[in-house]
C-alpha cells in the first residue's frame, strides 16, 4: 500500500514534468526558417520612445544606420569618439 502512494505522490508527477519539458523544450532542427536583422543598405530606421510620468514627460527620436560600419560610427561612446577625431 505505501509502494502505491509513492508512486502516485512522487515519482508520477515527477515522469510527468520530465516528459513535459522534454516534449515542450524542443527547438527547430532546421534552425530559423527567417535571416535575422535586415540587410546592409544607406537607409536608415527611425525608433522612438517616451515615457509619460504623469506630470508630462519625454520622447525621443533617433535613426539607426542599418549600414554595419555606420552603426558602429553610431553606437561608438562619447569618449571613443573624441579620440578618433583627434
């Protein structure tokens, strides 16, 4: 009788979140079916964002080159870029 209570109290459960996580973690084979990012070009992407404190608030733009060697010109910090123009 107790053999019976541990099974159902411990082990099935346990068999069960094994099984599920293996069931459901499972990633594409294949790999993604989609490339990631876009494509090298001279445009760039316009982001926005704000925030709304209640008292008013912000917003700000900024374009993103989606040129590779311009985001990096663009992402480069304050201080790295007052070396490189020296």
């Amino acid at each position: 009788m107790n053999e019976n209570i541990f099974l159902m109290m411990v082990f099935f459960p346990f068999l069960a979140i094994v099984v599920g996580y293996a069931v459901f973690n499972r990633t594409p084979k294949n790999g993604p079916t989609q490339n990631r990012g876009t494509e090298p070009s001279q445009n760039s992407t316009l982001v926005t964002g704000g925030m709304n404190g209640g008292r008013g608030g912000s917003s700000s733009a900024i374009t993103i080159p989606r040129d590779p060697q311009e985001y990096a010109k663009a992402m480069m910090p304050s201080h790295a870029k007052k070396k490189e123009n020296k």
